[in-house]
C-alpha cells in the first residue's frame, strides 16, 4: 500500500517536472495530468495538438508552443490538422458552420506559417534550411485524410467544397430532420370556428388586425412549426398578443422563451404570463455542460413561441427541438434583418429560404411606430435608402442620435465608457437598467468580451460586499 502510494506520487512529480520544463504551466500541467495520467508525458511528446482536442482551455496556440518546445516537427501532420480545426473554431466564432475549402486552407496556411515565425531560436534556424516554411499541398492531402477519418466533413454544394467540424455537421443535419419529423404531425382545426373567435376577440378589444396578421393568427393555429418576420412597428407583438390569446381559448399550455433576458421580459409582460430565457426554459445544467429537457424529457407545453429568433444560434436551436414533443406547437418570432446569432449558424434566415416552413411577413409599419426615428431608419436602411440620423446632443428631437465613434477601436470604447456613465444619466436613464450595448462582433476591443468588462468595471465593478456564488 505504502509502496504503491509512493510510486505513484514519484509518477506525478516526474510528469510535473517533465510538462513544467518544457513551459507548461502548473495550471495545464494539472489537467493534462488528470486527463491522461501515466500516459501524459507520452502524449505530450508524440502529439501536443492532442491536448487542444481534450482540455478545456487549452487552445491551437498553447499546444503549438507545448509542441516546439518537445521538438514536434512544424510540418507534422498531427500540426497541420489541428491548425485546420482551429480555423474551422474561430470561423465558428465569428457565426460560420462550414468554410470553402480553399479559405480553410488558406487561412490554415496563414495561421501555421505565423505561428512558425513566433518559435524558438532552435526552431527558426531549422526553418531557415528549408526554402517553402509551409506546404500548401500538404495541408491540402491532410484535409483529405481527415475526411477519411471522419474528423472533417466535406459537403459539396455546386462546384464548392464546404468543410464542417463533424459536431457542426450533424448538428445541422439532425435539426433538419427533426424539423421535417414535427412538420409530419399536420394539426386540424375548425376553421370556420377560429375565424369566428378571432372576430369576437377583435371587437371585444377593439381593435383590428391587418390582412397580414390575420394571416399569422389562422396559420399559428394550424401550423405546427411557423416563422413569424417583419421589420420593427410592423405589429410582431400585437400579432403574438392575439395568437397567445387564441391558444389560451383553445386549451393550449403554452411555453414562453427568448435568447436573452431583457427580451424574454418584453415577451412576458406582453403575453401576460412566465417568459424565460432559452437556456432557464431547457433548464441548463452547469455541471453537465448541457440541458435537463431532452427528447427524453420533454418541455411540458403544447405551444411554445421563441421571440428575437434571429439571435437563436445552431447549437440552441437544435436543443430546442429536441426538447419540443412530436404534438407540441412552434412559433418562431424574429426580424430577419436584425443582426444573426453570435453563434454559428443563421437558422431563421435558413429557415425563411427553405420552403419548408410556413411564413408569415408584416411588412405594413403602423403609424404609432412611424413616429419613431429609430424605426423609420432602419425601413430606409432595409430599402437601400441612406438614413436620415440626428447628430448626438444634450437636446435631443428624435429617439436615433448618431455618434461616429471616433477613427480607432480604442477611441469607440472611449465613446461608449463617456455615453454610459455621462451623456446618457444627463438625459434621465438609468445606465444600469435603461441601456442595451449590441456589438457584431465578440473579439477584439469593441466585441462583447472586452466591452462586458468595460461596462461591469463602470457600471457594477466587483467589492467585497457582493456575493461571487453562481
């Protein structure tokens, strides 16, 4: 027992000693070690890009400085194939499932040669010997055998070769077929008895729907997936409001969701009941990586409506489905125009364009929301029409100001920190409840990463007083 004890502490401090002297930090060294134990030291020298695969944290970038630093060659395969699935991760960040085959190989062929020029001393004068640092053709035929092996997925379209991550693949492939599958389950309904509620709900009201939005409420009751677009003040809400009302008439227990908080509010307050945002809806676990409701547990609803689904990306979508049961009611809300997902993939956009779903369109912008500048701009925006904007001041006439932002990234994050914390409380908001900083992009200065430290630094910077607990 003693012995066996002792033996494997001296394998631990022989992994330790071997990573940390090769510049693997104790942090990485730790993972890497509880990963794949007495075999670390073997992986680690036979393929470093490995751990880019199995540890949370550990990227392309630190396993190429892991892999110069134990001597792997800069032209191994086991290099030029993870080089390829980074670019295929960072396209991903940027909103792509797939890239064409010649932007993966060129930007592959970028990132390797770069990363080459940033090794070590003993790493640059194996370099100089050799006249083409990086061949392209090479990475080519790597691309090819990781469509052998299933690491790469390959789908030709046309005359062009798009390259998918196999999770981005199937993940696609699957939200297609089970889209299809609920499209299978048509819904009857007594027409005539739905037209002649929504005229008694309409008069009770007082009020009156557009032909367009009569429209959307007889589909949203006999469709059982439909999309629901339109530009903004072209009456989304109002629509959703009555078709929330004639499934309550019909018996109907109905789920409410949006990407984000502020918008699941909106939709609450409008439908009068429980709106969540997607991830507390499909009940996210943060211990598993993954949520609770699944097609083996399926959301307890028999319609659901999704608001702001623009913003809905790949990944979530295809959690939603599978947690939709084969009788329950869909309905896609969301301004296709808006800016997509931060994830990968467009789906209302896809979804808008296949042909498969019923869609309706409110393009007809009602005279209250006319009066809005913000509106107004963006339907000439939509029109091809340059905006009519209003220079930003402290007496403002309309609710669209304009601020150019400054030349540089830097300058922008200047702009934004003085717009929250000066311009905007002079004007009577609360910065902290009243404000919403969209961005379209999540690197770089002005994405949501660095501005979300930003703001939290000016707006509810950490203390002691206030709880860390998740």
């Amino acid at each position: 027992m003693i012995q066996s004890t002792w033996e494997e502490q001296r394998v631990i401090k022989d992994v330790m000693v071997f990573l940390q002297g090769h510049g693997v930090s104790t942090t990485y060294a730790v993972k890497i070690f509880k990963q794949y134990g007495h075999e670390s030291i073997l992986i680690v020298t036979d393929n470093p890009y490995k751990l880019a695969e199995d540890i949370f944290g550990i990227g392309f970038h630190t396993a190429d400085k892991i892999a110069f630093k134990v001597g792997v060659s800069p032209w191994s395969k086991y290099r030029y194939k993870s080089g390829l699935l980074h670019i295929l991760s960072e396209a991903a960040e940027d909103g792509h499932c797939f890239l064409p085959l010649p932007e993966l190989v060129n930007s592959a062929i970028e990132l390797l040669r770069v990363d080459v020029q940033e090794a070590d001393e003993e790493t640059l004068e194996l370099l100089r010997v050799d006249e083409h640092q990086i061949d392209g053709e090479a990475v080519v035929k790597t691309a090819q055998e990781m469509t052998e092996t299933e690491d790469l997925i390959v789908e030709q379209v046309g005359k062009m070769l798009l390259c998918y991550k196999p999770t981005f693949y199937y993940t696609e492939e699957n939200l297609a077929k089970l889209l299809l599958k609920q499209l299978e389950n048509p819904i009857n309904i007594d027409l005539p008895r739905v037209k002649d509620w929504i005229q008694r709900y309409t008069q009770s009201k007082r009020i009156k729907l557009s032909p367009q939005q009569l429209e959307a409420v007889i589909k949203a009751a006999s469709s059982r997936v439909m999309v629901l677009t339109g530009g903004p003040g072209t009456g989304k809400t109002f629509t959703q409001k009555t078709i929330v009302a004639l499934w309550q008439a019909m018996g109907k227990k109905i789920g409410l969701a949006a990407p984000t908080g502020r918008a699941a509010q909106r939709l609450g307050e409008m439908a009068g009941l429980e709106a969540k945002t997607l991830h507390r809806l499909l009940e996210f676990d943060p211990a598993k990586r993954g949520f609770k409701r699944d097609k083996d547990n399926p959301l307890p609803f028999d319609a659901v409506i999704v608001d702001e689904s623009s913003m809905v990306d790949l990944f979530l979508a295809h959690s939603l489905l599978k947690a939709i049961s084969p009788t329950c009611q869909l309905l896609l809300v969301g301004d296709n125009d808006q800016l997509p997902s931060v994830g990968p993939g467009k789906i209302l956009e896809d979804l808008i364009e296949s042909g498969k779903i019923p869609v309706v369109t409110l393009n007809q912008v009602f005279r209250q929301a006319a009066s809005s500048a913000i509106i107004r701009n963006a339907h000439q925006i939509n029109q091809g029409h340059y905006p009519k904007l209003e220079v930003i001041s402290y007496t403002p006439k309309s609710d669209c100001l304009w601020h150019d932002g400054g030349t540089e990234p830097e300058h922008t994050v200047q702009v934004i920190s003085e717009l929250v914390t000066e311009f905007i409380p002079e004007l009577g908001f609360d910065p902290t409840i009243d404000v919403q900083v969209l961005c379209p992009m999540t690197r770089g200065l002005v994405g949501t990463r660095n501005l979300n430290q930003v703001l939290q630094q000016l707006l509810n910077p950490p203390s002691p007083e206030k709880s860390r607990s998740f």
